[in-house]
C-alpha cells in the first residue's frame, strides 16, 4: 500500500503518492545543487515552488482533487521547466567531491529475469537495454571468438555479485532508454 504524503508549496497543502514526493524532491535539490550558495538561491528556489503550485493548483481544477500521482508531478515539472544546465555555483559541489549530476550505478547479477546465472540481465540492466540484446551478443560472440567469450561469462558469473534484493537492483539501474 503506498503512504500519502502531505508537501506545502506556496502556502497551498498538497497530497502526493511516494514516486510523485520522489520527483519532486529531486527536482528541487538538483535545483539547489546547480545553484550552490548563490545569493539569490533561497529567491529562486521559491519562485520554482510558487510556478510548480500554480501548476498544481491547475491541475487540480481540471482534473479534480486527490492524491497527486507520479504522472501528475512530472507533467507539472515539465511545464515548470528544467533545472539543468549550467551550474551556477559549484563551490558546493566542489567542496561535496560531486562534480555532476551523476548516479553512482553498480553491476549486479539480477535474479529476475535471469536465464542461467542473471550475467547478461545485470549487464542488459545497467546498460539500460533489452537483456535479450545482450544474450544475443553473447551467443553471436562465443560463436565467432571460439568459446573465449563463454570463459568470460564464467569469469562474470564469479566476479560480479548478486543483487541483495530487487530495490537495490533497481537503484543500480542504468537510465531507461526512450
């Protein structure tokens, strides 16, 4: 059962599921990230919580009240605009070791999905493609390297670890291809 969470933006209380908090919460601290210790950073960060209540309200009125789903939020979002580009002030970054909005990904072999031993469903999740692309790869390339490239599956099947659990797996996730 997903939990209902409450935000105020621009002095208006609304109701979100978990993903739609999520978005907007990533939103507003990529936000704050490419603004660092700016000056006008507080001021533009509450311009962009007043343009996304203004969005909301209007979503409201034309799709009736509720619980703000994750669609919802990142319909809203996208009128708003995006908060990437150039950072305004990386003092903040610099002094965090972050120098770019980059998700640290992991490979894992992945239970889900998995054929043999979840080698080629890992590499597929990371990559953020089809795993029968990679399978494909696979075969095509034992078949025509002699078997050197199944002693590398072996080698993959001990190296890389297990996802502990599917949460992790899906954080370890490369981006999803359009």
């Amino acid at each position: 059962m997903k939990s209902a969470i409450s935000v105020e933006l621009d002095g208006t209380l609304f109701t979100c599921d978990e993903r739609a908090y999520a978005a907007l919460r990533s939103y507003l601290d990529r936000a704050r990230a490419r603004l660092g210790s700016h000056p006008d950073r507080v001021e533009v960060i509450a311009g962009l919580e007043r343009s996304i209540a203004a969005k909301l309200r209007q979503r409201a009125a034309t799709h009736g009240d509720g619980t703000l789903d994750e669609a919802a939020m990142l319909a809203a979002l996208k009128e708003v605009g995006r908060v990437d580009g150039p950072v305004l002030d990386d003092s903040a970054l610099r002094a965090e070791g972050n120098y770019g909005e980059r998700r640290t990904r992991k490979l894992y072999r992945l239970r889900e999905g998995n054929w043999f031993a979840g080698v080629c469903a890992g590499i597929a999740a990371y990559a953020g493609v089809d795993a029968v692309v990679i399978r494909l790869i696979f075969i095509l390339a034992a078949v025509f390297s002699g078997g050197i490239v199944v002693l590398v599956y072996l080698v993959l099947m001990f190296v890389m670890p297990i996802a502990p659990d599917d949460e992790i797996a899906d954080a370890h996730r490369g981006p999803p291809r359009p």
